[in-house]
C-alpha cells in the first residue's frame, strides 16, 4: 500500500491562521480579565492546536514522533 506524502504546511494555510487565531482569543481573554476557569480553556484550546501543526509538520518532514510517557 503506497503511503500518502503529505505537503507542508506554510503560514498563510488555515490550520496555521487557527492556531494563531485560538492564540489571540486566550490573549485577549486573559487580558479582558475573564475568569481563570475560561482563560485556561482557551489556553488549552490554542495549545491543542498549535500541538497539531507541529505535529503535522514533524510528519510531513519525515520527522518519527517520539512519545514520552
């Protein structure tokens, strides 16, 4: 079964422009105050995210994911 490459991703792509987007939100939420509960939601949201594109971009530059557990 041939193996799909996959393209890498530059920063104009969406998934790029998500995690800077989820980034900006926990920002402003953080400095508009809003409960800590909210605050570290959104954290984790943008830290998902950005989790993701790199991640993503380790697979597509034939880097192997190393896990630590």
């Amino acid at each position: 079964m041939k193996k799909k490459s996959l393209q890498v991703l530059y920063p104009d792509h969406s998934m790029y422009k998500d995690a800077v987007d989820a980034m900006k939100r926990f920002h402003d939420a953080r400095a508009a105050g809003i409960p800590a509960e909210k605050v570290e939601r959104l954290r984790l949201i943008a830290e998902a995210h950005f989790q993701a594109v790199n991640e993503y971009q380790r697979n597509a530059f034939g880097a192997r994911l190393v896990v630590s557990h």
